[in-house]
C-alpha cells in the first residue's frame, strides 16, 4: 500500500465526514491527478472502498430514525440496475479521454448542484419543515431519480449524495436538505455495492489502491462525523465545492492557462457576491436596530403623556 495515498485518503475522509459531501468527488481526482491511477481504476477503487465507508454513516441515521426506507426502496429500484449498467458503460469505454470527459461532466454537476443545494438551504426558512417520514413518497419519479444517478454513479463514482439529494429536493419542497442526508445514506449502500460489483466483474479495480482508501478513509469518517457539530461547515463546504470546480474544468479538456484565469475569476466573482451580502445584511441589521430603538422611544414617552394627561386632568377638577 502506497502511505500517500492512505493519508490523502484520510483528508478526503475527514472533509466527507464533517461535511457529508464530496467524496468520490474528492478521492477519485485526487487518485488520478496527485498518484496517477489509470481514471477507470481509480473509479473502480474507489467504488469498492465506498461499499465498507457507507454502512457505517447509514446505520447511524437509521438509529436515529431519520430514513425514510419506502423512500429508499424506490429510490434502489431504479439506481441498482443502472449503476451496474454504468460500471459495463465505463469498461465499454476503455478508460481513455471519455472517460475523462465524462468525469469532469459530472464533477461539474457536482458543483453545481452544492451551489444550488446551498442556496436551497439558506431560503428554506419555515417552509422546509416536513419531517422525512411524513411525505407522500412519489414512486415514478423517485424511481427516474434512482436510475439517473445510478448511472452517474456506475460511470464515474460522483454523484450519489450531491446530485441526488438536490433532485430530491426539487421532488420534495416541503423537506430541508439536513433530513434527507439519512435516506440519501441509506439508499447509497445498495447503489454503491451494485456500482461496486460492476466493477469487479469488467476488471478495473487496483486492490492494493482500494485497500489505502479503506485504511486512511474508514477511521478518518467516523472522525469527522464526531467533529461535524463542532467544524465551521459554512467554510468547508465551499472549499470542496472550489476543488471539485476546478477538476472538473481540467477534466473537460480546459488548459492549464485557462482554467487559471477561469478560477480567478471564478474567486472574484465569489468575493464581490460575498461582499455584498454581508453589506446588504449589515444595512439591514442597522436598519432593524433603529426600529427597535425608535420602538423603545415611543414605548418610554407614552407612558409620561399618559401621566401627564392624568395630572392635568386632577388639576381642573371642582
């Protein structure tokens, strides 16, 4: 086993296990670009150490009650058979520039879908207040929802938690993002033992890489789930979100030059929009503490009229 990639494993493990996101995101880039793994190996690999990692984040939301499992069966019966159709699709492909393209597609969307799911979860407010086990589940589209990111998953190891649980939130507008991370969870084990399975019976898989992941990754979750209340999550996730970004972009076939500029940009852009939120929700606190403080004015000098009202009143009477 190679030591570097046991404790690259155990970084992508401790940021998966504070944040809940990003992991084959972050472990299949990181084998293909900082240890050159062959892109359909490290796929591979990285599908059969996900079935060990699973388990463990699901059982613990099942004790907790917080899965919905009518919800995961539908979910199962669409993305089982497609991610051990996307496992056949990527040996098909031979592990060239398709795949690699196919990769980078899908970390885009991957990005693009925690942007998005961000942005769901500071709106939501009171009307995202459902409880996972109260919803009517919807089994035709839930099963569509299954077999799209079980392809996803089969083909390139991304997407079984950013990118379905954003299609669930659609599915499901009453649910806030926080309680749909257990049935996401729960359905990911089958998914990925049926994505995994793909690939051990076409051949990618490097065991030697897949025994570094368990080895640094295992621990380095239960780790990062212990530390997740306490970690500044609102920093993290971002990060994350950046890296998967800017491997998607190189994977896609964007030039060292370019995607340089592209991520200035793209820093720019998040320092302008960061700037001016804090300055709109700066405005709009000072706003709020005027209210409060002309509120406490008027609250102060009526009770003096009223007072004075009354002793005027007792003066002129005969």
């Amino acid at each position: 086993m190679n030591p570097y990639v046991i404790l690259g494993s155990a970084v992508v493990g401790l940021l998966v296990g504070v944040t809940g996101a990003g992991g084959g995101a972050l472990m299949t880039p990181m084998l293909i670009l900082l240890f050159s793994v062959k892109p359909a190996a490290a796929i591979s690999s990285d599908l059969v150490a996900a079935v060990v990692m699973r388990p463990a984040g699901a059982l613990v939301h099942l004790r907790r009650g917080t899965v919905n499992l009518r919800l995961v069966g539908w979910m199962v019966l669409g993305s089982v058979p497609t991610a051990f159709l996307g496992a056949w699709l990527l040996h098909e492909m031979g592990g060239g520039s398709d795949v690699e393209i196919a990769l980078g597609a899908a970390l885009l969307a991957g990005a693009a879908a925690m942007v998005f799911r961000s942005w769901l979860d500071r709106r939501s407010g009171a009307a995202r207040d459902r409880d996972v086990k109260e919803i009517t589940v919807r089994p035709v589209p839930t099963v569509l929802i299954g077999m799209v990111g079980g392809l996803i998953v089969g083909m390139t190891s991304v997407g079984s938690g950013s990118l379905m649980i954003v299609l669930l939130l659609f599915l499901y507008p009453l649910l806030p993002a926080g309680r749909l991370v257990g049935t996401d969870l729960a359905q990911a084990v089958p998914l990925t033992a049926a994505a995994a399975l793909g690939a051990l019976a076409f051949g990618h898989v490097e065991f030697d890489v897949t025994g570094a992941i368990i080895v640094g990754s295992v621990p380095a979750v239960l780790i990062g789930s212990l530390l997740s209340s306490r970690a500044p999550d609102r920093f993290i996730r971002p990060v994350i979100t950046f890296v998967i970004f800017a491997s998607g972009l190189k994977y896609v076939g964007v030039g060292t030059t370019q995607l340089g500029w592209i991520l200035c940009l793209v820093l720019l852009a998040c320092g302008a929009y960061w700037l001016l939120r804090e300055s709109r929700k700066e405005r709009k606190e000072q706003k709020e503490k005027q209210r409060k403080e002309r509120k406490e004015r008027a609250d102060q000098t009526e009770p003096a009229e009223q007072t004075a009202r009354e002793s005027q009143g007792i003066g002129i009477t005969p």
